[in-house]
C-alpha cells in the first residue's frame, strides 16, 4: 500500500502539459481534417504536439487512478464506507494501467535508443 502512495505523485509530466495544442488519446483527429497527421492542413501546431499532449493527458490519467486507488485504500483502511472488492477493483486497475505505463516507457526508451544508434 505504501508503494501505491509513493508513486500516486507523477510530478515530471506536467512540464509537458504546458505545450500548445489539444489532442486526447481516443483519437479525434482524421488524416485528411484540420488535425492531420503531417501537420500541414490547418495549424500552428508542431507535429510532434499531439503527441505530446496525448502522452501527457494518458500520465494525467494514470495519477488519477493511482490518487484514487490510494484515496479507497486509506478510506479502507480508517473504517470508511468503501468496501474490499470496489478497494481491490480500483487497485487492479491503477496497477495494470501502470504496467502500461511501464511498457511504453521501455517501447519508447528503445525507439529512442534505436534512432540514436542509426548512422547518417
């Protein structure tokens, strides 16, 4: 339980929610509207924006998740009214979500990496 509150604090994301442009990650945007992938119809918007502001909408997500399953879990705890299977749900879910999390960090860290070693 200890582990869920240390980690319910992501503070190195919100550097990147302070980039212009609006995007979520469903997914609005079509490739031949004012939102299309190569950046060229209709925007001021970098391209490499929508991605940022989709990752860091996902980091907001996932804080959220992790506040809430540490908010139920100290609810729990002090004899509030949530009960173990809405606690346990909500847990399970923070921590999947933060596997994901974990995985496209590595994904990404090896694309990076990739792209770094490719010669000109």
């Amino acid at each position: 339980m200890t582990a869920i509150a240390g980690i319910s604090a992501i503070t190195g994301v919100n550097s990147i929610g302070s980039l212009s442009g609006t995007s979520s990650i469903a997914g609005t945007s079509s490739v031949g509207g004012s939102n299309a992938v190569d950046g060229t119809a209709g925007g001021t918007q970098a391209p490499g924006d929508s991605f940022l502001n989709s990752l860091s909408d996902a980091f907001s997500q996932l804080n959220g998740q992790l506040t809430s399953a540490d908010a139920s879990v100290a609810d729990f705890a002090s004899g509030g009214s949530a009960d173990l299977h809405t606690v346990m749900l909500q847990m399970e879910e923070a921590s999947i979500s933060l596997k994901a999390a974990t995985d496209v960090q590595s994904k990404l860290l090896e694309a990076y990496q990739d792209i770094m070693r490719t010669q000109v």
